[in-house]
C-alpha cells in the first residue's frame, strides 16, 4: 500500500498541533493524523472517490497556503484522473475537474494562486505528457504545459515563481514559469554521450535513453534558502543537486536502492 502525505499546522496558546493527511493510494482512503509533539493518533479516516466498484487511486496531495482547502488528486481514471477540492473544516468534497492522464504529484504557488499537477501517464504509451495548471478557485484547468515522459514530483519554488518537475522516463529536470505557464528551462540529467559515436548513434542513443531511462528521477525539491534543488532518483540510485542559477548539475550523491521522494 503506498501512502503520501502533506502536512500543515496551526498553533494554540500553550499547545502547537501539527495535522496530517495521508493517502492510500490501493485503498481509496485518506487519514488525518494529529501530532502534538509527543504523539501521533488517526483522528479520522475517510473514504475518497465517486465509483463505488473501482480503486481510484488517490495519489498527490496538497493543502492550499491558507489552510482552508486541500486537494486530491484520482490517479488512475477512465481514462482521465480527476482532482477534487475538499474542506479543511468537514472534510467535505466541495468540487472536482478532469485533468490528463494519471494526474499525481501537485502544488499551489503561494504567488500566483494557482495549482499545478503533473499528469504522469503512468499506463499510457510512452511518450511525452504535460502539467495541468488548475484555478483552484474555480477548479477550471486554465491551461496544460507539454513536457517529458511521465513527469512527476510537482514542486513550487520557496518565492512562488517557479514549478519544477521530473520526467522519469526521459531523465529531465523541467522549470514552469509560474506567471506566464511556460517552460523556461529544460535540463538532460542523464551522464553525457560518448563523444566519439556519429551523429546517428548519438541520435539513437538520445532515443534509446527517452525511453529507457536509467536515471529515472521521481521528485525535485527546491531549497527554501538557497539557488539548488534536489532531485531522487530511483534507477541510478543517488540524490543529484542542481544549481538553480546556473542551471547545471551541481553534485551527485549515493544513496541506498531506489530513493523515490525528496523533501
């Protein structure tokens, strides 16, 4: 069973809670965990989904910066996920949208306003998928930004500007102006190509690698402070660093098999 989760907190006079909503993405569920610094306890557990004979796969999720609202994305479809918007204060669906093919990872600029989740196409053919950008607001999706093959990790830069993404498949670190929904940078974050093959072989190989990543990154996570960003990735077992600034890989660092989320 995979879970994934988002944490807020608010603070009382003499106590400072910390709550947390979990999803089970094989069960259809999600929890809200209390943690008030000693202990932990499931204050509540609810079921999620609108097709009662189906597993949906409830897989990102985020809360909004003001803590009134937060969000779930339905992975798996029919064909297409959804995203539903619920109440902080009931846990109630207020509304829902259709997004692309397994809608996953996803995040709201505190800047802009906006909702931006990556469709990962996890069962689609292998080929390059987007980012859907969502009013939250309205839950219109206002416009869908082309990028790798199965993007994933949906993460906003600590100044709002910025969205940054991973396409597994293709070994890319993608950044999204979060103001004018474009891409502004595209990283390879695959070791460089033999020099000394010809133009077709480096061509095929370019190909070969799209489709058979062996980098395989699944997350990216910006720094709160500094111009870098992390990223896991899974196939080459190691924590690449970027520098934001200059827009290259920084350092490459081992970690033990299949690192998948950064945070």
């Amino acid at each position: 069973m995979r879970f994934l989760l988002v944490i807020f907190f608010y603070s009382q006079i003499q106590a400072q809670n910390y709550y947390v909503y979990v999803a089970a993405e094989s069960d259809d569920t999600v929890s809200l965990i209390k943690f008030n610094e000693t202990e932990a306890k499931e204050v509540e557990r609810f079921e999620v989904g609108y097709l009662p004979t189906e597993i949906e796969g409830p897989h990102g999720i985020t809360v909004d910066p003001n803590g009134e609202f937060w969000y779930l994305s339905l992975a798996h479809g029919n064909p297409f996920g959804k995203l539903i918007k619920y109440s902080t204060k009931n846990n109630e669906p207020l509304d829902q949208t259709t997004l692309g093919l397994f809608p996953a990872s996803m995040q709201i600029s505190s800047v802009t306003g906006l909702l931006y989740c990556v469709n990962f196409n996890l069962h689609g053919n292998m080929k390059p998928s987007s980012v859907s950008v969502v009013d939250p607001e309205t839950m219109a999706e206002i416009k869908r930004i082309k990028t790798g093959i199965m993007p994933h990790g949906s993460r906003i830069s600590y100044d709002g500007l910025k969205q940054y993404s991973v396409s597994m498949m293709s070994s890319e670190l993608y950044e999204i102006d979060a103001i004018t929904l474009k891409v502004s940078r595209k990283l390879n974050l695959s070791n460089k190509m033999n020099m000394g093959k010809s133009m077709n072989d480096k061509m095929e190989m370019k190909m070969s690698e799209m489709n058979h990543s062996t980098i395989k990154p699944t997350w990216v996570i910006p720094h709160p402070s500094k111009n870098i960003a992390f990223i896991a990735c899974n196939g080459s077992n190691e924590i690449i660093e970027v520098d934001l600034e200059n827009w290259k890989i920084s350092n490459r660092i081992s970690t033990g098999k299949g690192p998948y989320n950064v945070e």
